[in-house]
C-alpha cells in the first residue's frame, strides 16, 4: 500500500485556524469550486435551449446540493463521507446528456436520471471492497495523472479567449500575469503567502484584464441581490417517459466514471491530508465514494445536473497546507450561502477565462506529481508499468485528437478524452492481468485458532501444485499462522469466518486474507511502530505483538484495507522453486 511523504501542515485535519485566516481560506477554497457550479448548469441549459429561469434554478441548486455535500464529506457522518476535502462540481461529462435529457423529457426526466444513477453508484460504493484488485494505488494514481492531462488540456486552450475586438495576445497577457505573480506567492515558505497568495495573483489577473478591456461586468449587473429562483422549478415528481429509459444507459455510464473517479481523488484526498508515514484509511476512501453518491441523489431530488468529484480539495490543502476539517465545513457554507445570493456568485463569473485557466495550471501541478507517487509507492512490475504507461499513452491520444472514434457527436465529448479513455484501459487493461493470470484457489473457515490443521493442509496442497519445497511450504503455512493469530487477537473475532485466497505471482506468493469488518488500527501502522517506536508509546506494545513481528519478517510486503463492510489484509511473499 502506498504511504504519504508530505510534509507537515500549517493547519492539520483537527486544528482550527484563527477566524481571519479561516476566512481567507474560506473564500479561496469556494473561489476554486464556483465557477463550474454556474457555468456548466447554465451551458446545459443553453443547449437544451431552456429560458433563464430554469437555468437560475438548475444553478441554486447546483451550488445547494454541492456545498451540502463537500460538509457531508468532511464531517463524515456514519459511513457517508471520507472526513478530509474532498471538492464536489456539476459533472462536465454529463453536459451533453442533460441537455438531452432538458429537451427531450423535460426537468422532471433530469430528476430521474439524476437521482436513480446515484442511486446506482451508492450501490456500488457500498460494495467497493470487491472492486480492490481494479481499485489499486497503481490504478488510482494513474487516474488522477489523466484527470490533470484532462482539465490542463481544456483550460489551456483558453488562455487566448477574448472578447471580440480586444487586443489578441490580451488573453496571454494577463494569463501571464497570474501565472507568474501566482508562482511568485507560492513558491516562498508556507506562511502568509501561501495562504493569501492565490487570491492576490488573481486579483493582480484581474487588474490586468480590466486595463487590458477583457473583463465583462455584464452578468454581475444584471445579476439579483437575493432570492429563491422557484419560477424555475418544475415541482416535485418524475417522468419516466421514452427519454429517461433512452438515457438510462448514459447515465449509469457516467455514475460508473463516477465512482472510479473519486475512489482515486478520496484516495489521494487522504494522502495528502495526513502526513507522515501512514496507511490510508480505506473506510474513509469508501465514505469519500458513498458521499458523492447521496450529492447525486441530492441534486436529483431538485432536478439539477449530476455532480463528481473533482482534484481541487487535494489542491486546496497542498496550495495553502491547510487540511482542517473546520475549513472544509466553512467552504460548503459558503457555497450553500452564495446560492441565495446570486449578485455574490455572478461576481466570481466575471474573472477572465484566461485568469482563471493560468490559475487552475499553477493548483493542479502538485496533483500530477501525487499521482506519480502514489505509482511509484505501490512498486509496479513490468506488467503493471506496461499497464500504466499503455493506459497514459492512450488517454493522450484521444485527449489531443490523435485517434478519432467513429461515434456520434453526443457520445465524444464523453469519451474523446484523456480521463475517460484512458481510465476505461487502465480498468479494462488490470481486468485482464486479472483473468490472465494465475488461478486463485480459495478456502474459507471460522476465524479461528481451530480452523489452524486445515488451513495447513490447504497451503500444502497449494504449495505442492506450483512446485515449492518443503522449505516455502513450511514459510507459507507460518505466514498463514501468524496472520491468523494476528486476527484472532482483534475484537469480536469470534463471531466471524475468514476466506483465503491464494496465488502464485512472478514475485512469489500473493495470500489474501479477508474478514469482516473491524474497528481495531489499521495493521500496517501498527507494524510501522514496531519497526522504531517513539518514545511516547514505548511499553504500549504487548506479546501479542510476536505475531506481528514474524509475519513482518517472513512477509515481503503485508497491506491492510479497512473497509466499511470487510477487512482485507494482503501478504506477499517470496518462494523457492526448486524442491
């Protein structure tokens, strides 16, 4: 399992910034989610060729049920949630399909599609641990790299967007300054700076837009003080005509899309929330999946667009190394407060589109390099590295038009990209590795110690087929006895059973050892404390540790995943063939 390196933070997870600082941050971290949270609404409407009402409606809710759901994800109530930033928008991906759905079936068939395809995706996230092998630190970290390619690409492209009539090169100008007065903010020492700095190199962005003539103060004119936009609301209720079961299918590919999408940012939310050398808490990663699944009925339930996971909480608390959950709370606040007051969000909407695309290149840079990381951490073999760089080479051939489907228009702007292109062949590509690779024998037995003589005859029977001696077969069966005591020794192990799976693998042997869920510490940071011990826990270790300490040392890797309905610990080890 992949472990963090960062740094410590300025703010950490449960410290409270001073109220100054808070709000600071506060703006800065809703300044970052705003305008996808008016503008995609507002093109979907457009599209659909619905009037203003229904756009200021589609808008107030998308900012509603988003700020909703960014305070969900980081109280983290029961499983909802994963307790860290996690950043919600309207998904861009589903523009196209909303439109369809507005034109074809009206805003009650929005609804439907909306609500029942996060109604599909929570059905999925409460079963994630049986998508583990597909959603590995190698696949989520590749993910998160193709997320970067995709929204670096698009925004770039906007850097040289000017009103007609202004001077060309206005655009690059003033992207240029706030690339550069941005950087210049950041890349001192954590501190003021860094906190204040990327409001300041947008204000300087701005500034020079406004001399420049492209800032456009048109929609912050006719923009309202305050209200409730209900003349644009349907009513309650839902259609279920042809469109919705036309559409069906779309839908349910994008809450698919979804899902893998923030399984790899709530992996990565975790990473760089909590420093040190710490397992990932992949309850936490599941509750980041299962909130933004209740924000997509959420938004279903008022008719608005579906909504994803997007990078920019991990590159809020990068940028400005505050990782508070007090913050968090603040920043879906203040997205719920700006829906009644549209003149404050329409102020956000006049930022040039250059300002803003030089700003978003200098946030996300950080979230290519976790990526990077999270890859490297997880040591990939020469199948797994031929996965991730096939799966990067084809996301950037589709993302800059080097490979052209033959598809309808309505379906490319969802697949002809990097994030969706790619990520469909790093899933389909790791299925595959699966189905190819060496059959998996499995057993299961009551978790415990009596259950011990026929899982040695299990280990023997698996260790005889490959070909292993004596020698790895006694190693693999007190691998299997350590890790059995391991568990027996955590809570309510009584009244649970253990399956076990077993492989062989070009490293060796690959045991899988899963259980029911458990509220004991995760296994892999018990084992970091046993490795140096700081003097602050020095005697908490017990003799139940002996355990630990073999399967350590016989072990080459040992992994522990904690999720909300199974506990899933994973040990590779080395074997001699030769008998």
């Amino acid at each position: 399992m992949a472990r963090t390196n960062t740094a410590a933070h300025r703010y950490g997870l449960d410290e409270r910034p001073p109220a100054l600082a808070a709000l600071g941050l506060g703006a800065q971290g809703a300044l970052l989610n705003v305008p996808p949270m008016v503008l995609y609404p507002l093109i979907a409407v457009q599209i659909a060729g619905g009037g203003s009402a229904l756009a200021d409606w589609m808008v107030f809710i998308a900012l509603v049920a988003t700020g909703a759901t960014m305070v969900l994800q980081t109280m983290r109530v029961g499983i909802v949630g994963s307790g860290c930033h996690l950043s919600s928008v309207p998904s861009a991906v589903a523009i196209p399909f909303c439109a369809l759905a507005l034109a074809e079936g009206g805003p009650k068939t929005l609804a439907a599609l909306v609500f029942f395809s996060g109604l599909f995706g929570l059905g999925v996230a409460l079963r994630l641990s049986m998508l583990r092998r597909i959603f590995n630190p190698m696949v989520t970290g590749t993910i998160s790299i193709l997320l970067v390619i995709t929204i670096i690409s698009v925004v770039l492209e906007k850097v040289d967007v000017v009103p007609a009539g202004r001077l060309d090169s206005a655009g690059l100008l003033c992207g240029g300054i706030t690339l550069i007065s941005t950087l210049a903010f950041l890349l001192p020492k954590p501190g003021f700076w860094r906190v204040w700095g990327p409001l300041f190199g947008l204000a300087l962005g701005c500034s020079a837009g406004a001399v420049l003539g492209v800032l456009d103060l048109a929609a912050l004119r006719q923009a309202l003080w305050f209200g409730v936009p209900l003349a644009g609301w349907d009513g309650p209720g839902y259609n279920f005509g042809s469109a919705f079961w036309t559409l069906a299918p779309a839908f349910l590919f994008i809450s698919a899309l979804t899902v893998v999408q923030t399984n790899s940012l709530s992996f990565v939310a975790h990473r760089v929330s909590r420093p040190g050398n710490r397992a990932v808490d992949f309850r936490a990663v599941q509750g980041g999946v299962v909130g933004n699944c209740v924000g997509n009925m959420l938004a279903g339930l008022a008719g608005s667009m579906p909504i994803m996971t997007t990078p920019r909480g991990s590159m809020f608390v990068q940028q400005t190394g505050c990782a508070s959950r007090d913050v968090g709370i603040l920043i879906g606040v203040m997205l719920i407060a700006l829906a009644f007051f549209p003149k404050a969000w329409a102020l956000l909407l006049v930022i040039p589109v250059p300002v803003m695309a030089a700003y978003l290149v200098v946030v996300l840079a950080p979230m290519f390099i976790e990526g990077m990381r999270a890859i490297i951490q997880a040591e990939p073999d020469y199948s797994k590295s031929l996965i991730v760089g096939t799966s990067l080479a084809i996301g950037l051939a589709f993302q800059y038009r080097l490979i052209d489907l033959p598809i309808g228009a309505l379906w490319e702007s969802t697949l002809q990209n990097a994030i969706t292109a790619g990520g469909v062949s790093v899933i389909l590509l790791t299925l595959a590795s699966e189905a190819m690779g060496p059959r998996r024998r499995r057993l299961r037995v009551p978790l415990s110690v009596e259950a011990l003589p026929q899982i040695n005859r299990f280990i023997e029977a698996f260790s005889r087929r490959n070909g292993w001696n004596q020698r790895t077969t006694d190693r693999l069966q007190a691998v299997s006895e350590e890790t059995l005591l391991v568990m027996t020794n955590r809570e309510d192990s009584g009244r649970r059973h253990l399956s076990i799976n077993v492989a062989s693998s070009g490293r060796g042997a690959e045991l899988e050892f899963i259980t029911g869920p458990s509220d004991a510490e995760n296994l892999e940071d018990q084992f970091a404390l046993l490795g140096d011990p700081p003097p602050e826990i020095e005697g908490i270790l017990t003799g139940d540790d002996t355990s630990m300490r073999v399967l350590r040392h016989l072990a080459t890797s040992v992994s522990h995943r904690q999720y909300q309905e199974t506990d899933v610990i994973m040990v590779q080890m080395a074997v001699e063939s030769a008998r």
